[in-house]
C-alpha cells in the first residue's frame, strides 16, 4: 500500500479532451489473453499500424440472483455474486504494457465486473495489485466491459446500475486524477438504463460485422459488413463522445466473398463515418488472438498490413 501511495503522489493532474482524443484516435486493439507475451505479436501490431491496446484485465463475471453471505450454502454459492477473476498476474501486465509503451502505443485497462461494492472494493482497493497499480504506472484510461451479466445480475450495495458506474469511476479518478473512465459495450445494449453511456467520459461501441455459423446475408441492412457499422453510428445520436468502434478480425466468411472484401467494407464505412462525424475518432479490433499464429496465413493481420490507418 505505501508503495502504490509514493506512485500516486508523482501523477499529473488532469487530462485535457484533445489528450483523450489523441489516445483514442487510430486504429487500435483489444487484447484478449494478457497472461500469454508475445514479441512476435507486438510487431505485428505494430507493422499494422495500431497505436493503441486495450488490455483485459478481468474474467467475464457469472450471473448472479444473490448477494454474497457470510455462510453461503452450496446451493447459493452457485448464485451469489463473484470476486472479478484476474486474467494475468500484475507483473505479467506489467511486461505486456512496458513492451507496448516501447512502440509508442497507448494503453487502456479494461475489465469486466459484477455490479455489486464487493467487487468494486475488491478490484479498487489500495492494498491491491492490479489496477491501482496500472493507475500509478501511468496507463491512459479505464473502460468496464458492460454487457447482458452485467444487467441482469444482482445489484448490491447500490440503489441502481448507474450508481454502480458511478462509484467505479468516482474511484478510479480519485485514485488518478483526470484519468478517463470510459464503457465498452455492444450496439444492443444502447439505451439501456443499466449501461448509462452519457456518464462515461468516452465508449467503445462494438460494432462486428461476422458471419459465423448461422449469420445473414453480406448486404443485410443491419448486421452486413459496412452496413452494421452504419447501422450502429446512427442508434447512437444521443452520446456526445468521443467513440471509438469495435470492428472484427474474426468471422469474415461470408459464402461468395473473400475475407478481404468483409474487412475492407467494414473499414471502408468506418473511414467514412470517421471523416463526418467528429465524435467517432478511432477504431479497435476483436481481438489479438486474430493476429497471432502464421504471419504470412493470417488473413487478417495481411489484410491490415496493407490497409494502414489513414
């Protein structure tokens, strides 16, 4: 604890809009596996033009229907709200963000969590590693990962979702003064009160075009590549920003088109709604893993390799 309080007492005081502008611009990724290094990975990122990485630090939570008690029975224990499950130690995070900070890429932490003050306690607790620590090393942001757990799970020790964001942020920021706080999540939750967007200093809007298993047409008007970045774009006249869009580097294969037309449509639409409209100023890619393996078989890191950020 007294060593994470020395870090904090070195930080800056605030982050200006045009700073936060700048780390979000460009194309970035999430990465999906921090515990799993790989140098060979960060240049291809890098050869790909990504300029930021955001990094997940924490398990997709359970659904939960109970508080946590004291004495859980076995049958209760299977229902109660969770701890945040840590997806790498500190030091292996540590490694991945100092070799990311090498090549001048931005870093934000993302994590998942229940909506319950336990778990908020027990990932923001000064005595704590993760992100505190992360904090005090001087990332650029946090983002939470909100999705359909997230609003269906239990709420406890808050009055509501947005009370819950709330909190998380207000400590974040006490912790960093003037880090943002930003949500991630996917078109179908826009709206919803449980994911209170307008309180976020910026979001993350996944908007994947994919054809897996069961998927429509290429040209659909709300899920086609290109359309569903549209489609997206224009449910979302009601957030200030800034945004940035969540595209796929997975599931490009649609019967009759080659994975490079899906990925260029999709970057082709993103590129546009970039140039118009101001809030929306960069992009990231679902995820790293589609990157690694075979550089001269992989589809989508040779197709980012020749279609750099403009």
């Amino acid at each position: 604890m007294f060593k994470t309080m020395l870090l904090l007492m070195g930080l800056s005081l605030g982050v200006s809009a045009a700073d936060l502008e700048e780390v979000l611009k460009g194309r970035g990724v999430w990465w999906k596996s921090p515990a799993k290094y790989s140098d060979t990975l960060i240049q291809r990122l890098d050869d790909m033009g990504v300029r930021r990485v955001h990094i997940m630090l924490t398990k997709d939570p359970v659904e939960a229907t109970e508080c946590p008690l004291r004495q859980p029975t076995s049958l209760s224990k299977e229902r109660q709200a969770r701890m945040p499950v840590p997806l790498a130690r500190l030091d292996q995070v540590e490694k991945l963000v100092k070799a990311l900070r090498n090549k001048d890429m931005h870093v934000i932490a993302t994590v998942y969590l229940p909506p319950t003050k336990e778990a908020v306690d027990d990932l923001l607790d000064s005595s704590s590693d993760l992100v505190p620590a992360l904090l005090a090393g001087g990332i650029d942001a946090v983002e939470l990962d909100l999705e359909g757990v997230w609003r269906r799970s239990v709420l406890c020790g808050y009055k509501n979702h947005a009370e819950a964001f709330a909190d998380f942020k207000d400590r974040v920021k006490t912790m960093k003064p003037g880090v943002p706080v930003g949500i991630t999540t996917h078109g179908g939750h826009i709206g919803a009160k449980e994911i209170p967007l307008d309180a976020a200093d910026f979001v993350s809007m996944q908007a994947y075009s994919k054809c897996q298993d069961d998927c429509k047409a290429f040209d659909d008007n709300r899920t086609g590549s290109g359309n569903r970045q549209r489609y997206i774009v224009g449910k979302m006249k009601d957030i200030k920003g800034p945004i940035v869009l969540g595209l796929a580097a997975y599931g490009q294969q649609w019967d009759g088109y080659t994975w490079d037309a899906a990925m260029e449509k999709a970057l082709s639409a993103t590129e546009e709604i970039m140039a118009k409209d101001p809030r929306v100023v960069g992009y990231s890619y679902w995820s790293s893993m589609s990157f690694d393996g075979s550089g001269t078989g992989n589809k989508p890191y040779q197709f980012l390799l020749k279609h750099q950020p403009k």
